[in-house]
C-alpha cells in the first residue's frame, strides 16, 4: 500500500498523561514520548493503526520499553510485517543520507533523532522524515509544531542547529514494512490536497520458478514465521514466476531453511521459501490466487479466482476407508479420513498415478473431501 501521512502529537490529552513504557512517573508520553509518537506515524501510515496510546500498552505487554526507552526491535513482535531494518548512530559522523534516500524512495519514511534546542548539550527528540527536498527533509514532528500533514513541514529550520544536514541528524531508525508498494503521499505545493508518487521497487531481474512438486502452491509470507496464516499475503501456483529482489536471494534458490525476498507478478512482495523454488532465466507471467492457509504445504483456501486445476481422474475409496496424510508418510499429519465409496480427485498426472492405483505402498497425491491435498496410500482406492 502507499503510505499515508497521520500526525499524531505526543501533547494529546488523550495520552499525554500516560507513563511512557516502564518509565517514572514524571516520564509521561507529553513529556518524553517523541520517539513512541514517530513510530506510531510511521507504522499507521503503513496501515497498522496504532495511537501513540495503543502502541504504549502493546510494547509493554512485550516488555518493549528499558525503563522509558523504546526497544525498536519490539515493534516486530506486535506487527512481524514491519521489521528492524537498520539502526545507525551517527551522533560524532556525518549521517547516512544515502540509505535515508534510498528508504523514502521504496515508500519506507524514516525515524531520526535531531538536537531539539540550540543550547549546549544534545537535547534528543525524534521524528519521522517521509521526503527529500534540495538540502531538507519534509518530516512529521511529534511536538506540536505543524498538525496538518497536507502542509510541508521542513526539517533543517527548525531542528538543524546551524549544522548541515548531514550533521543534523544524529541517529536514523528504518523499519521496512512489507505490504509497501513504493509510493508516499505528498502534500500538494499549491492546495491542501495530498497526491501521490509511486516510485516503482524494481526486482534484481533474476527471477524463479515454484517446483512442479509443490501442488499446493506456494505462499509468499509478510514474515518468514509459518506458524500462522495472518502473514500470508498471496499464494503462487505450481509452476508460477516470482522475480527474486536481490542477487544475494538469488544464490539461495533451492537451499533447505533458506528465505528469499520476492515479487510477484501482481506486485505481492515478501518471503518465500527457496526449496521450493528453482532458477529460471525469464519470468512467466502466472495468476495468483489469495490464501488463508497455515503452512508452506497445506493447500490454499482461494478468496479470489483460483487457479484451475488439470483433474486427470478420479478414484474411489475401498470400503474399509483410508487415511490421507500430509506427505507420503503414515507417521506425518493426518489431513483427513475419507470413507468408503468417497470420490477422491487425484492432482498428479495421470500417466504417472494410474500405475498406483489399487497398488499398496505407493503413494497418491490427492486432494480429499476437505480440499485438503496430500497422499494416500494407492492400495486403499479403486478406479472410478
């Protein structure tokens, strides 16, 4: 998604009150809750809502605060899709204007604390940086100065200290939200609209292909946690193309427990998992369908228009009944219990399947009554 510009000051009564993380009393979000009000911007903007109020509670409950300093890493414990990226201090060295540029450029603002008064000693305050200009970043102030994000706020008058820019930044914070399409709305120069520039995340232009053994699909994942199906963000079938997004993910294609970031033909990026991956040298353009499953091997449950399957035959379950599992294995998980006389659909070619059937020991993939896919032994089922 394009990122969308939310203000939020750290002043609010709604919150400013409120004891910053684990902090003193004194320690309330009005008075040191900068660095919490960017970050609730920053993640809002990308479309995970949070005040700076409902941000305070959840980083708690993951002890996300040292005393009334924010861990930033924790922020990925209550959303995985927005990871950590890079934390640079550069308080005595010039600030890496490079890689600031660079993350507005994907759609991806950037966190930086700046010296917020003139008088001697650093006086830290943070906030969130979302365009470059000339020499000046437009930025998004927690400290009630400019409320109204379709007007431009500008960094160097108000935080550089008689320092250039390079030097008037003194740490940068990036997190790299996955759901980002590259895009950030800017305020409009000549009205109070708000416009939009998409800035196009090219790919490494290597590119791979799902294996033919992968029937289920493969799911391209926000996170490279399987345990769930919320970061699941779209389902690439048998035989579909993904550009690989870095050459170094490039050289991971078809090793075990290896992740790679990818892109989909439908503009889906993310992680996916490289033994189910090989190299190929062009792309194929190949539809892709939404997913609820929960792991790399459960078959997709399709919210949009599904893939059509190639259905060669049929078989019929033997009347004691028969068991499909998760892989050709009786010890792996059981997918279902089909009875007998149930029409089984069979999802591999059928040149290949045909020799199989009625035979015990070899091993089906078949997709039961569930629409669960998996493998069942060939001696339990007939010929339709």
């Amino acid at each position: 998604m394009t990122f969308q510009l939310m203000y939020y000051s750290q002043q609010d009564s709604k919150w400013k009150e409120d004891i910053l993380g684990f902090g003193d009393p004194r320690d309330t979000i009005g008075y040191v809750g900068c660095a919490l009000a960017s970050t609730a911007m920053l993640i809002s903007g990308h479309g995970f809502v949070e005040t700076p109020k409902t941000l305070n509670q959840k980083l708690k409950s993951v002890n996300g605060f040292q005393s009334a300093a924010i861990a930033w890493s924790a922020v990925s414990q209550i959303y995985p899709q927005v990871a950590l990226k890079s934390f640079i201090s550069c308080v005595s060295t010039d600030a890496p204007l490079g890689q600031i540029d660079a993350s507005i450029a994907a759609g991806q603002p950037v966190i930086v604390m700046v010296d917020n008064s003139p008088t001697p000693g650093l006086q830290t305050h943070w906030v969130v940086l979302y365009a470059k200009e000339g020499n000046d970043y437009l930025m998004l102030d927690p400290w009630p100065h400019q409320t109204d994000v379709t007007k431009k706020t500008y960094l160097m008058p108000r935080y550089s200290q008689g320092n250039p820019i390079k030097r008037a930044i003194m740490h940068v914070i990036i997190y790299e939200a996955f759901n980002a399409s590259g895009g950030i709305s800017l305020p409009d120069t000549s009205s109070t609209t708000t416009q939009t520039t998409s800035i196009p995340v090219s790919t490494s232009g290597f590119s791979a292909r799902v294996k033919a053994e992968v029937t289920w699909g493969l799911n391209i994942r926000s996170s490279i946690n399987t345990s769930s199906s919320n970061n699941i963000v779209a389902v690439v079938p048998v035989g579909g193309s993904l550009g690989i997004l870095s050459a170094d993910d490039y050289a991971k294609i078809g090793g075990v427990n290896q992740w790679v970031r990818v892109r989909d033909n439908n503009g889906h990026e993310g992680f996916a998992a490289a033994w189910y991956l090989e190299k190929i040298e062009a792309a194929i353009s190949t539809p892709v369908t939404e997913s609820t499953s929960s792991s790399e091997t459960t078959a997709p449950v399709s919210t949009s228009t599904p893939v059509p399957e190639k259905v060669k035959l049929l078989v019929v379950v033997k009347s004691a009944g028969a068991t499909i599992y998760k892989t050709a294995s009786v010890q792996s998980e059981v997918l279902s219990k089909e009875k007998g006389g149930a029409k089984i659909v069979v999802v591999e070619a059928a040149n290949k399947a045909a020799p199989k059937i009625g035979v015990a020991g070899n091993w089906l993939n078949v997709k039961g009554s569930n629409g669960k896919r998996g493998y069942i032994d060939g001696g339990l089922v007939k010929k339709q």
